[in-house]
C-alpha cells in the first residue's frame, strides 16, 4: 500500500466480517489492501471487541476454562461477556464485567450507570447472591462500606444478639417466658 494513502472503514463491515464471517484482522486486512494493525485501530476506535484467541462461537478450546468467571486481587469476581451479551456496555477491559453489578442489572433489567452502586450487605465481596446485593448511589455506599467492613461495632451488635438469644433460652427454659 503506497505511504499517506488513508483507508476509510464502516463499523458495520468490520463488524460484520469480523464476527459473522468470523475473518481475522489480517483477512480483513487483505481485503482492504491495509495492515492488519489499521483494522485493530479502526475495531478500537468503533469499540467493536475482540475475539479471545482462545475461544470459538463463545466457549473456550482449553480445558481449564471455567465459564469466564474469575476471582480479580480486591476479591471481586469478574465475568467474561460475550460481545452478543445486552449487557456487554457495562464490561471494561476484554469484556469483563463485576459479577454483582452483572447481576443487579439482571435483575432490574437494565444496564446499571457508573453512579449506581451495587453493595454486598455482609461485606464479602464474592458472595454475589442477589438477596446480598443492594443498588445504592455513590455516596451511600461510601457510608455503607465504612460502617460494614468488618468494624468492631458490627461485631459488637453481633455478639449482642447472640447473648439476648442465649438469655432468651436460658429464661425459657426456666419457665420464666
């Protein structure tokens, strides 16, 4: 391809070669008369994701794959969305999305905004059972984290109700309740 010669793409024929013809950029490439890092850029700056090298029609050729469900270093669990998915605006990097917030969505839905927040109400970050989840804004959940991580009060009004449960019994018992 002579220097300075600029190619023009359209997002749906990249789309539409690269995913429902399922050719690769290079292919796409050849059929330009362009180098395949010309349609990488142009994918990127359509925003149209890209195939996991390791996958095929949306599930993995290795044994070890695990449905794309992975536990990140702050112990959130991410779920790996295909491009299909209604929700795949809500992913970041490589189409990975947080599983509580995956989940709220479904639940609602709808895709959730950045300034909804999803809460876990007893503080574990990987229990994402939707009866543990709860949609706050952005400024309630600083509070929430701050009084539910693990704080000495929670523990306290723990080990309180645990003791009114305990006199409780020892009062029925005898027959005083």
């Amino acid at each position: 391809m002579p220097q300075g010669k600029m190619i023009t793409f359209e997002r749906d024929d990249l789309e539409e070669l690269y995913w429902t013809h399922g050719l690769s950029t290079m292919d796409i490439a050849d059929i330009f008369g362009c180098g395949w890092s010309s349609v990488c850029r142009a994918m990127h700056r359509f925003r149209i994701p890209l195939r996991d090298r390791h996958m095929r029609n949306g599930y993995s050729r290795n044994p070890a794959w695990r449905g794309g469900r992975v536990k990140g270093s702050q112990g959130y669990i991410f779920l790996k969305l295909l491009p299909d998915d209604p929700y795949i605006s809500m992913a970041g990097l490589h189409n990975y999305c947080l599983e509580h917030r995956y989940v709220m969505a479904q639940h609602l839905g709808r895709i959730l905004p950045r300034s909804e927040q999803v809460h876990h109400k007893n503080g574990r970050k990987d229990d994402n059972r939707l009866e543990n989840l709860e949609l706050v804004s952005t400024s309630n959940h600083h509070l929430y984290t701050a009084l539910c991580q693990d704080c000495q009060l929670r523990k306290d009004i723990k080990l309180l109700q645990w003791m009114v449960k305990e006199l409780q019994t020892q009062l029925i018992s005898k027959g005083g309740g």
